[in-house]
C-alpha cells in the first residue's frame, strides 16, 4: 500500500440525455474523515451514495464534494397560474393610480413571481436511475483522480519523512557514542560531584553519600531513552514502508520521539549531549509537522 497525503483537487464532467453535470472534490488535512456533499435539490439519493463512495475511498481529511447539473435545452412547459393572476388583478383594482404611475401591462404581470410557472417534463424510473448512476460514475472518476494526486503528494512526504527519521536515529547513535557517555567519563562526573558535596557540608554520612551517588547516576543514565529512540524509529520507517493510512499512528510516534528527546536534554550533564539533544529536537518537531498531512 502506498503513503498518501490528505491535500488534493479533482474535477470530472460528464453529460446523459439533456442533462450536463459536473463534480468537484477537494481535500485539506484533518484528524478524522469530514465530509461535506452538495448537490442540487431532487438529488438526494445521489448524495447518500456519493456519501458512501467517498467513505470507502478516503480515511482521513476534510473532503467537500459538489454537483453542478443542469439541463443542456429547456424543455419545460410554461403555464400561467390564472388563480394567482387573478387574485393579482383584484388586489390592483383597490389601489388607486397616481397620475405618474401607469396601469400594469401584461408583460409586468407575468413578470411577478408565481404567476408563470415552469412544468419540467417527468422522468420516468429508468431514465432517472440512468441519470443517477452516470452521476456517480462521474463521482468515481473525479475520487480516481483526488486519490492520485493525493498518493502522489505522500510519496514525497514519505521520503522526507524517512529522511528525518534516518537524520534522528543517526543523531541518537552519536549521543549514544558520545566520550561523555563513556563508563570512565561518568565517573569521574560523579566523583567531581561527590567531591563537591564533601566540601560544601563536613559531616555527611558516608552512606547517604553512596546513596546520593548511586541516584545521580541512576538520573544521569540515558540508556533507556536511547533504545526508545531506536525503536520508535525502527517502528516509523516499518509504517511508512507498509504504508495505508498511517498519519494517526506516525502521529503518535512522533508524540513519542519527541518525549523521549524532552527527557534525554533534561537528563544531560554533557554539553556535547546537550547540543545534539537539541538537534533532535529540531528533528523531531519537523517531523511532527510533516506528519500531520500524511492520511
């Protein structure tokens, strides 16, 4: 499966008998499926099924889908709505004219709203059923090509995504390196510690001393944090490689990457740790950014 991201555009068009109709589709990023569908009046049983199309297609993003359909000659039937025209008639017999107004013509009358009506000619089951399913198939080419263009999009999301991981997983390799990490430098961080401590108040109990030790070493070890680091992006280049809609759970990665990077620079006692701590937390962020436009 492929990476795909929740930014797209398509358009189709299409035409059956007398009617011409015309879909647009877009996305934007969001945390869950939104979708948004317009179509015109009478056409609610395509909007259910274009409803259930674009669920089927789509996992992630605010989606707007809308029709546009009309017919491509007019083939209504004019009628004048008498009742309506004579009600017109009586309610002008009761206002008097003023001398600079002049009495109503025929073409003003038939201009008010109600008094001409258009009967559109009905179609029967399976001209409509017709109409409905070449809609849709309208629906189904514009959702190929939004689905394209999205997948497009996420290839290249994807690999700067695994770049980034490449960049922190190295970064966490150098901090593990570090001559600061090593068993010697630790100790001699310690014993300057220690030293300190045994200076600044006489009388402390050795054992406290040893204790107090032992829990600076226990606070200042970044072992754990490391191999969380490893595997949580071990785990994001597997999603990106398996691909499908992946945004929430590389979301929740990198929520994780960057907790772990929080509690590696507050553990530091390094300036050389320090720096590349905030190194990957630069990282980190950047990724959580592109995240957010993976589906």
């Amino acid at each position: 499966m492929t990476v795909a991201s929740m930014t797209g555009f398509a358009r189709a068009r299409g035409s059956l008998g007398p009617w011409s109709y015309a879909w647009e589709v877009k996305s934007v990023n969001a945390k869950g499926l939104d979708l948004r569908v317009r179509v015109p009046a009478n056409f609610d049983a395509v909007e259910v099924k274009a409803r259930a199309g674009l669920s089927a297609r789509l996992a992630r993003g605010s989606v707007f889908a809308s029709l546009s359909a009309q017919r491509l000659e007019a083939q209504g039937v004019a009628r004048i709505n008498r009742a309506a025209l004579d009600k017109l008639l009586a309610a002008l017999d009761d206002v008097p004219l003023h001398a600079s107004l002049r009495p109503a013509s025929l073409d003003g009358l038939l201009s008010v709203k109600g008094v001409v009506e258009i009967i559109e000619p009905e179609e029967d089951e399976t001209q409509r059923a017709a109409l409905e399913k070449s809609i849709l198939a309208a629906l189904e080419a514009a959702l190929d090509s939004l689905v394209a263009a999205r997948e497009a999009e996420g290839f290249a999301l994807a690999a700067v995504l695994r770049a980034r991981l490449d960049r922190i997983g190295a970064l966490a390799a150098q901090a593990d390196a570090l001559p600061g990490r090593q068993p010697e430098a630790v100790r001699q961080r310690l014993a300057q510690q220690l030293a300190r401590l045994l200076d600044s108040a006489e009388g402390l109990d050795p054992v406290r001393l040893h204790q107090e030790a032992v829990l600076l070493a226990v606070k200042a070890d970044i072992r754990e944090e490391l191999d969380r680091l490893a595997a949580h992006v071990g785990a994001g280049q597997k999603l990106l490689l398996d691909g499908g809609p992946i945004g929430r759970r590389l979301d929740f990665l990198a929520q994780e990457l960057s907790r772990e990077t929080n509690t590696l620079c507050a553990k530091s006692n390094d300036p050389a740790l320090t720096a590349l701590g905030l190194e990957l937390k630069i990282e980190v962020e950047q990724l959580r950014e592109q995240v957010q436009n993976i589906e």
